[in-house]
C-alpha cells in the first residue's frame, strides 16, 4: 500500500559538534521518503528550484519513491543552515532562506489522489488542508507541524486537527499548542479536537503514543554517538507510516509496533549527516535494531 | 531478606506549584524505608536529633522497618527546604541545616551486619566506606551519590566504586561523575571502575540499567499530576532493592523487574508530600502499577 507524503525537499547546511555539510538533501518529505521507502511505496508532493541536484534524489525514486509530484519551479531551492551545540537536543537556525518553496501550492497527481495512507509533512496548515482537500477517502491521515505554525495559523490547524486521524508533535510543540505543561492533560486536549490518535516525540527522550483508551512508551534507541539529528522526527514518521501502509491495519498492536518502526528508523537517521545512513541500511538492519528495542524494554511479569 | 540501609531521616520544608509543606518526614533513608517495606523487612541506620517527630516513624516501624540502627543525638535534625517551579525537574535547595547529622558516624548494630543487601543511602562517601567495613558480605551492595559529594569527595568516590555492585545516579550526575556526556559512555566509564550495574535515573524520562552485555529502559509512569518530586530517587532505589530481596535473586528478569518495581515506588512517592502515598498504597496498587508499566511499553514482534 503506497503512502503520499506533502512536505519540504530542501537543501540543508548543518554544524554539528562531529562536523559539518553543506547543501546536503533535507526536507521533511525527502527524509519521510528515505525511511517510508523501506517499508511500503512512498509518493511524494513537493516542489524545487532550478538549482536542486536532482540526481541525488535518484537513490529514493530506485527504492520505489514515485517523485511524479515533485514540482519543478523557476528559482532556488528551500535552504536551511542550522547548527547543533553539544547536547544535541535543540537545533539553532542560523539561516532559512524559503525560495520556490514560499509560493508552493501542492497540486497531487492524479495517479496519487487514492493514496490510502497520507502524511502531511511539516508545511502552512492551509496547504496541508489543500491537500486533503484533493484526496479521496484516504484510511489514516496524519500530519506534523511547528511552533512557527502553531503560533501564526492557529486556527488553520484547529481546522486541519478536524480533518486529520493522527498528529505527531514534539514535546515542546504540544505545550505549546495545548497550553497544557503535562502530555496526557495536552494529548487529551489534542484528541478533543479530532485526532484519535497523538503521538508525542521527545526526542532523545523516546515517543508517546496516546490512543483513546491506552498510551504506549517507545524510548529513543541509546546510541553511543549520534551524529546529527536533523531530519530524526520526519524519519520517525517515515517509519511509522511506512510501517502501516505495510501492514495495512490500523489495530493497537500494529500502531504500536509502527512507533517502534518509527523509532528504529529515527535513530538510523541520526547516524549520518543528510539521509546518508537512511540510503545505506538495509531489511536486516532494521529487523535487527527493532529486535534490540524489544530487548531494551522486555521484561516478565511475575506469574 | 531484609535490605540495610543507611541514610538522611530529615524534616523536609517544600514547595511546589501544587502547595506547601512544612517540616514533614524525610531524608533519603526515610523515603527508601517507606517504599522497600511494602516488598521485604528494612533494618534503618540514621540519626535524628532532639527535635525528631518521631512517632510519624511509627507507620514504618509497623511495616517492618526495625529502627534499632536510628541514633538519637542532642541537637537539631537535618531539615532541607526546597521549592520546585512549573517543570518539577530540578529542586532548588533554599536551606539546608546538617544540625546533627553533621557529626553522623553510621554505627550498624550487630544484629544488621549480616544483612544481604545493603543500601547506601546518598552520604558523604567516607561513610559510606565506613558502613562496608562494619558489615559481612552482602549479596548486593548498592549506592547512590549527589553533586556536592561527586566534587567534594571524588577520591573517596572512587574508591567506594571498587567496594559496590551497583550505584544509581541521575543523569547529571552521572556526566558530572564520568565527564561524558553520552550516557552509554558514562556508564562504561562507572563500569570500568567498579560496579557490574549502573542505573541511571532520568526523572520524568525515565530509567536505563547497564549490565556488562545489556541495557534496560524504563519509562516514568505518565501521571497526570505530579505532585511533589521529592523524594522519588530514594523511593526508586526501595522498590528496586525490596524488589531484589524479596526475589532473593540477582538474574537479568530479576534486576529488569525490579527497575519497574523502582519505578512503580518512584511513581507513586510523586503522587503527595512526605511519604504520605507510599504510606496509603498496598499490594494491589503496586502489582496494577506493575501491570500498567507493562502495557506501557509491550509489543508484540512479528512472526
């Protein structure tokens, strides 16, 4: 089962204190892509300028990532610079420059408006409510969004949490949208607007997932180094979604295991600048690392 | 299998956004007794002055902590006042009276020195040297530490780690300790000189516990309000050692439920002020705490 991704495809600059890249493939839907694309087909909606290495996408459209909707415009390309300090948690902007990315208007192709599994990437909620507006009955829509947005088009995305079955948000986002400093008080708040389903990232701090009756905990996976954590929550999503146009079944111990998905393959991300180490791994490493997940939180209950 | 432990018994003097409570029992012998007790017998070395309400030790001594070990001495208590903002995260110390306690020389009486597991509660370490030469190979010899003693008493630290099969520290400390930040690396670091398990408590993140091949995570069980954090580390370490006693094994399922046992006893000591909850709670509330960890974090693996 495909799913359709709508988001960013930038070029991003990042420091971290291990090094540094410059112009290297970013964007909320080029990382959701990389790590969906493991899992299930992977369509993707999105727009570069005139000065995008096209080619370095072609690793994605091999995987299986249909690039139809991938708009190419007159103009540069959206461009991120950012740098992280030591503890890795919070990244610094430094620059963003939108280009053709601030007249983008998704146009889904035909081919793609069936998409039973849709992920709004991180973008205006009045583009993300465009694009549902040119789907057809889609089984799970979810979406993610910022503070930038929670802050200037608050009432788009009460809007879009109408329309939508799940949100991610990180931990911050979700106080900052609910005004409720504790998770469950903001889940809850979140899902009387909507959404069924909120899951919660907290970055080295692991994901929750909050249903109507049931909240489920996947930590972060603890790695010895992480190199970059740029483009982490899209991987994350990436695998989530991936994980259920694959099983195609929305039941708890699916959506469960999806936030292991999501988990596992957050933590590939931040391996490597870009989405070098997303490209890289393979069925066996991911198989290996959700088995290493099941090990670090396993334990018996007495009889 | 009773657990010995040694440790502050204090009136504590806090603040948080929820209310106030003034000279309420406390210390970290105090909060770990409370909890091991609903698991095993607690033999309780400490020392209160004058001023000691000491009939609000009566609930404890009921449940099986033999007091026999807590001196009297002329002279006031160790009181601690603290206030805690929105976040509840970090506790900030307003006052702080050693009265008493400054002149503290841990005394075991004959009838604990035998005592299986031992725990040391968060002392100057030269004490807490001075409790391992006064007892007679336990199973298990746990301690935990703080800041000021991690840059007062780092020599004796040390030498402490080579004589103690676990230690819990929270995350800060365990960086401050080790100067790594990476908690794996810290970990290995506290390893190489010692101890053969290291848990690493991260407040509302949760808990890992290393062992020599594995790592295990807990979450922090989501409570929707958290009352008052003080506390909860000690009430951490009396339900992972009463848990340990009580099982009388030292196995990895062992060690892994008694992180969730921690947790469960972490948990609730947040729930009120003083050990008001961990005196309220019985059996059946911490075997469904335990039960709803375990929902927490289950999944299923595929076939």
């Amino acid at each position: 089962m495909p799913v359709l991704v709508v988001g960013s495809v930038a070029l991003d600059s990042v420091e971290t204190p291990f090094g540094k890249a410059d112009n290297v493939i970013g964007g909320s839907a080029t990382f959701f892509a990389a790590s969906a694309s493991h899992l299930s087909p992977v369509q993707l909606v999105g727009v570069v300028g005139s000065d995008y290495p096209v080619d370095q996408l072609e690793p994605l459209r091999a995987r299986g990532v249909d690039l139809a909707g991938l708009e190419h415009a007159e103009g540069r390309s959206f461009r991120w610079r950012g740098r992280y300090r030591h503890d890795l948690n919070a990244a610094e902007t430094l620059e963003t420059h939108l280009g053709v990315f601030s007249n983008f208007e998704p146009k889904i192709p035909e081919q793609f408006r069936s998409a039973p599994f849709v992920f709004l990437g991180n973008i205006d909620p009045r583009l993300q409510l465009q694009v549902l507006d040119q789907v057809r009955k889609p089984k799970l829509v979810a979406c993610d969004t910022m503070n930038f947005w929670i802050e200037s088009r608050r009432p788009d995305l009460i809007e879009l949490l109408k329309r939508v079955d799940l949100i991610t948000l990180n931990d911050g986002e979700a106080r900052q949208l609910t005004e409720e400093y504790n998770l469950l008080k903001a889940a809850r708040w979140i899902m009387n607007r909507g959404p069924k389903l909120v899951v919660i990232k907290k970055g080295e701090h692991g994901a929750f997932m909050f249903t109507e009756r049931t909240i489920f905990f996947a930590p972060a996976y603890p790695l010895e180094s992480v190199f970059d954590p740029t483009g982490a929550g899209d991987s994350f999503a990436g695998g989530f979604m991936g994980y259920i146009a694959r099983a195609d079944d929305l039941g708890e111990q699916t959506l469960r295991r999806a936030v292991i998905y999501g988990s596992a393959m957050g933590s590939f991300a931040v391996e490597r600048f870009s989405v070098g180490r997303l490209l890289e791994i393979g069925q066996r490493d991911i198989a290996d690392r959700v088995r290493e997940f099941h090990r670090l939180v396993s334990f018996e209950q007495e009889l």
